[in-house]
C-alpha cells in the first residue's frame, strides 16, 4: 500500500485546491478527462499540463510543471510509470505539497525521493475514487 487514508485525507482535505494534472487534455475519452471534472466538482482548481497546452475544463494549459507561474499544491500524475519518477522530480523543483500517481502508475524509487523531499505522496490511487470517500 503506498498511502494510508489518512495521508489521502491530508491531501484531498488540507494540502491545498490547486492541483496540476500531468497528462490532461481536451480528450474526453481519457481518464485525466473524467478525474479532473470530479476534482472541480469538490472544488479543486484544475490546471492541465500536457505538451499541447490546452485550455481544458475552462482553465488555460501549460506544456511543462515549471511554466506554470503560479504555486500548485497537488500534482497528479497521468503518465506511464516509466515517465512518472521525473514528473514526482518536478512536482519537487516546483515547489507542490503533495504528488498523486493514478491508477496502474506505479514507480517505488520515485515514491521514496518524493517522501524524502518531505512530500506526501500517493501512488496507483485515483483521487476521483478516494473524495467521494470522505463525506
């Protein structure tokens, strides 16, 4: 198990509204797609990152972590494992509070650097799955 509830209900509850979505685009055949709705349903700003920039669910894009110009408090993350490890890197260098690695995205050495770092992480979790939950 890679988060306990109550690191989950730290993140959801207390580590802050605003949350980048590595990974989020305008299609809606995507799983980033669905999550991201359920995320501003309970009141989470929800900033896409995706190398095509889009503007999706109303809030402007960005191509990279870093060309966001303004703090983010959560970086979920829609990417292969194989690529996550340094999304986790740059949600560090950035700055965020806390790193969620979705559903089947799993990489246990970039969940040890981002803990180290003083992060909360969640890993092979889906956020859309665990809000609800809280009540």
């Amino acid at each position: 198990m890679y988060a306990d509830t109550e690191t989950i209900r730290r993140i959801l509850e207390d580590t802050g509204d605003t949350w980048a979505v590595v990974g989020l685009s305008n299609n809606s055949s995507r799983a980033a797609y669905g999550v991201a709705e359920v995320l501003q349903r309970f009141g989470k700003r929800v900033v896409p990152v995706h190398p095509k920039a889009e503007r999706v669910h109303g809030e402007e894009g960005y191509a990279s972590l870093a060309d966001i110009p303004f703090p983010v408090d959560v970086v979920d993350v829609f990417v292969n494992s194989e690529l996550a490890g340094a999304v986790a890197d740059e949600a560090v260098a950035k700055g965020a509070r806390a790193v969620w690695f979705q559903l089947g995205v799993v990489d246990e050495q970039a969940y040890e650097r981002t803990r180290a770092a003083g992060l909360d992480m969640v890993m092979d979790r889906c956020p859309a799955i665990e809000i609800p939950k809280l009540g």
